[in-house]
C-alpha cells in the first residue's frame, strides 16, 4: 500500500535537518542565505528580513539563480515548515545543495517567539496597471516601486528646472513631494515652466504645482513650503526628506543649501541653466565632493547672470530637469552610477555633453569637517559674502 | 596648440566664440595667450597678483587643474582646456 501524503512529509523531515528559529534568528546575515519558499500573496503578507523569495514552485528553475555556491549555507522556511523540509529535500538530495537545513515551525513559529517582520508595501490593482512599465524592469520591480512610493523628495521650486522634475516624480509615484517656492505664476512663466498653466496665472506656484501633480497621480502627496528658503527656516523644512532637488537661482541659497544638507547627510541632484547651457551633478555627503568642493567661491555679481535677465531657451530647463529626474530616481531606487564626483555639461546648440570629474576637497571648509560641527551660524556663508549680496541686489 | 571651450558668461568677450585656440605648453601660458588675443577675458580669470580667480575652475580635458600641477599643468597637441565658472540659473 502507497503511504499517505502525511506519512512521506514525516519521513522527509527525518531526512532533513532542522533548525530552531532562535538559530537563525542569531545567525541572519552570517553567510547564510534565508529562503522563504511560500507563495507571493504569504510573502506580501510579511517575511523574515533579508530572505530572498523563490517559491516552492519555481525552487528547481530559479536556486541557481540565488545561490550558484552549491556548499553555500541555506536556510528554507514557510509558514509551518512543511513545505520548506520538502524543499531542503529536493535542493539536498535532487541539486547537489551541501548545507542544507529547514527551519522548525516555519515564520508561524518566528512570529511567535516575537522575531521581526518585514511587510513589505504591496500594490494596489490600480498602481499595479499605473506603474506597469516600472515592474516589468528588473531594476525596480515591485521593491522598486515601493520605494519610490515611500519616498520624499524636496523640490527647490517650482520653476524652469522644478517643473518638469515635479511632473516626472510624480508621474514615478514618488509619494511625498515637497516644494519649497514663494513666487506667483507669471505669463512669462510659461515658455519653460510647464508644470503651470495659462489658467493659473496670477497664483501660487505651489498651488499651482500641487494641482497639476493631484491631477497626474492621486498617489503623491504633496507638501507646500509657500516661503523662500534661508537660514532661519532651512533646517526645518529640509527634515525629513531623502533626497533633495536644487534648481535654485543663486548662489547664497545653494551655499546655504549645501551647508545644512552636508550637516544632517542628505543628498542633493543640484542643475543650473543659462542661455543654451547647463550644468548637473549630485552632490551625496560622504559619498563624494559637495558643492563647495566644486566651487569654493561664486562668482563676482556680473559674472552670475540669471535666466531672469538673460534668457533661457525654454527647453532647456526641461532637458536639465529631468536628467535630475533620473538622477533621483536612481538615488531612490538605489540603481545604476549616480552622477557623484562627475559634473555633467550640456550645451543645446551644439548638441554636446562634456564631463569633468569633481574631487573631495580636503580641505574644503564644509564637508571636509565633523557634520555636528557644522554651526548655524556659519552655514551659507562664504568669503565676501555681504559684498556679493550688496552688489547682487 | 590647444582647443579652450569657453563658458556662456565669458562668450562676449572673446566675439561669442564657444570654443578658441590658443599656443602653449602649459595650462597658465594657454590662459595668458588667450587673455593676450582677448583682453576683456583678463580681469575674469586673473586676480591683480596673476594667479587664477577662485571662482573659476579649470580642466585640463575632464581634470580639475587644482589637483593637477595647476597653472603648471603640462598642455600637449589635442588637449582640451575648459574654463568653467559656477552658474546658478535654475529656478524663476
């Protein structure tokens, strides 16, 4: 007589070794790979930190694309572990897999014993069709995607380079999205900042913004910082947020800027225009030079026109925004070469990208310090500064 | 002979070229003779006493001079040189 189904599970678990949560729990992370062997909806419903999914279904195709080590550490589990002793049987006696154990009681048993957690954010059916063409790159994927959605970007206005940063995020599904902009749309707005509308002339650009990214994408919250950024509010409003975007037009505010983001560690995707040119670069403390190192001084008054007085060819702080588009996608997700120590140069007319690496200084008076010694009342200044300001109006 | 690209604030003063060629063997001598052929260029990339303006960056193709030998910086045939000073449009 064939033995029943509960009869070849208790002898496999015979066959199999065995380990208690508390052991894996010890050892997470400690050149050992965790599998979780359960189906997708289980593991959206909360996993061990760390483990990797393949389920038991897909275990024969997929392992070797997890663990290519054969003599690798491998721990399995599902909810009771049932399903994972059967799995350590099929990788140990069926795949050649050396090390090989299941771990008792399954993530029932790890809940118990009051282990952590992860539920990771899964997506509704309407953001799974929204983000579509997301899922579907292996480089962000669902975990992509959720991060993205848990993300919260600071915009520095809501302007030529702001506009179409703002759009793209929040097209992403970036969820929180703060702009910091103290200015009313105006006619001439118009040519470059397409975030706003003819209709909307004459209102808050944060309004305005906040409009049109509702319309775009119920998902994003937007956060509306109706001032002009110095040093009595910097603090405050940049708390909080994983990257920054910096489309500011001058200098004293992006030295500003930079001081208080190198203080409390936050990244900044940094771009300016003029005419037919632009500049763009990511300045990540710790992981590479800040804006200072770039640039230890500003320019002299007449050697820093402003869009305002020169002229921008309108698509070009499109051309320049979303390339700081991308680059914070990147930082978010956590993909690909992020433009640190690179200054990428772009100019429109001769349709030419050039770029120049950009060192840590160390001497530089910033970065080159301990953050906490930055002091509020050294941040944004320079030498000379009241002297530029005079001069700058 | 190398090539000098030339930063968007600087174009008026060398007849709104992006680019000019200019003799020498090293990055200091290359800045002079351009300063020589356009003297409005002078006052913006030398300070009284010679040296370069801090706000001025200059590569010697994608390197910061800075890190190299400076205006001592050894220029050979089909270098590119690129003056870059800070810009800050972006946001109104």
């Amino acid at each position: 007589m064939s033995p029943s189904g509960a009869e070849v599970i208790r002898q496999i678990k015979q066959q199999v070794q065995e380990v208690d949560p508390a052991e894996v729990s010890e050892h997470l992370g400690d050149g050992v790979t965790l599998i979780d062997v359960r189906e997708s909806d289980e593991w959206d419903r909360g996993h061990i930190p760390g483990a990797v999914h393949v389920p038991r279904s897909y275990l024969e195709s997929r392992i070797e694309g997890v663990i290519s080590d054969r003599d690798r550490r491998v721990v399995l589990y599902c909810a009771s572990g049932q399903r994972s002793a059967l799995a350590a049987h099929t990788l140990s006696g069926l795949l050649g897999y050396t090390d090989v154990a299941s771990m008792t009681g399954g993530i029932t048993l790890w809940k118990d014993r009051g282990y952590k957690v992860d539920v990771p954010k899964v997506l509704s059916r309407e953001q799974k069709e929204r983000y579509g063409r997301h899922l579907l790159l292996p480089e962000v994927g669902p975990e992509g995607q959720a991060k993205l959605l848990d993300a919260k970007v600071l915009l520095l206005g809501a302007g030529g380079l702001g506009s179409p940063t703002a759009l793209y995020l929040a097209a992403a599904g970036v969820g929180t999205l703060g702009i910091v902009d103290d200015d009313e749309v105006d006619l001439s707005n118009l040519q470059r900042q397409v975030i706003h509308t003819t209709k909307t002339v004459g209102t808050p650009k944060v309004d305005s913004a906040e409009a049109a990214i509702g319309a775009l994408n119920p998902d994003v919250e937007v956060v509306k910082y109706p001032v002009r950024l110095d040093a009595s509010n910097i603090m405050g409003i940049i708390d909080g947020y994983d990257v920054i975007v910096d489309g500011v037009d001058n200098f004293p505010t992006r030295y500003l800027l930079n001081d208080a983001t190198v203080r409390v560690g936050i990244p900044v995707v940094s771009a300016s225009i003029l005419g037919f040119d632009g500049q763009l670069a990511v300045f990540a403390p710790d992981d590479g030079p800040c804006y200072r190192c770039l640039y230890p001084v500003p320019p002299p008054a007449e050697l820093a026109p402003s869009c305002g007085a020169n002229g921008v060819l309108g698509v070009l702080p499109g051309t320049m925004g979303l390339l700081q588009a991308t680059e914070v996608v990147k930082l978010v997700v956590g993909i690909g070469e992020p433009l640190i120590g690179r200054l990428l140069l772009y100019e429109a007319l001769s349709a030419t990208f050039t770029e120049l690496k950009v060192r840590r200084d160390p001497h530089c008076p910033i970065c080159s310090r301990d953050p906490a010694e930055i002091a509020d009342e050294e941040m944004g200044v320079f030498p000379d500064y009241e002297a530029f300001c005079v001069a700058a109006g | 002979m190398a090539l000098i690209k030339i930063p968007p604030v600087l174009r008026s003063s060398v007849g709104g070229e992006k680019e000019v060629r200019a003799d020498g063997g090293d990055v200091g001598t290359i800045l002079c003779a351009l300063a020589e052929q356009h003297p409005d260029t002078r006052a913006q990339l030398f300070g009284a006493d010679g040296s370069l303006n801090r706000y001025v960056n200059v590569y010697l193709n994608d390197e910061d001079v800075r890190v190299l030998d400076g205006l001592d910086t050894t220029v050979r045939e089909g270098d590119t040189v690129v003056i870059l000073p800070a810009m800050a449009g972006g946001s109104r």
